[in-house]
C-alpha cells in the first residue's frame, strides 16, 4: 500500500522469476511493474505461492531500509515500517 502499485508488482514479478525454476514453471518476467498477460500466468503457474509472500516481505524490508540507510530522517518512521512487514 505505502509504496505504490508499481514497486509492489516489480516485487511480485521478482519473486516470480526467482521461483520459476530457471524457467522451467514459466517463463521469465520483465519486471517492469505492469501486471498483464504474462505476470497472471505466472501467478497461476507458481507452485509455492508461500515463497513469493516471503520474497515479496523481503524485497518490502528491503527497501525500506534503503530508504532509511541514505536519508537518516526517515529511521523516524522504522518501527512502524518494521510493523508492516
């Protein structure tokens, strides 16, 4: 929610393309934040949909630590970004 519809869908593709088994499952995505044809059939495709919930958490903390790592006025706002995950 607090990061946009584009990054939570690059997230999603790029827990996709990391659980698609070389691309064995599906083919890689473009992450490109653009939910169409291809990223719907890899969802539909995905065998361990637990996994790309677990990716998509890390990529979340991810950025949010690069964010607090080069602005320091932003740590203001860790606790509750840590609550999110």
């Amino acid at each position: 929610v607090n990061m946009g519809n584009g990054r939570a869908i690059r997230n999603l593709q790029r827990a996709l393309n990391i659980l698609n088994h070389g691309g064995n499952d599906y083919p890689d995505l473009i992450e490109d934040g653009r939910f169409g044809p291809n990223t719907l059939n890899a969802v539909m495709k995905n065998k361990n949909p637990d996994g790309v919930v677990k990716y998509m958490n890390a990529f979340q903390g991810e950025f949010y630590a690069t964010l607090a790592e080069k602005k320091h006025s932003q740590e203001a706002f860790t606790n509750g970004w840590a609550e999110r995950l």
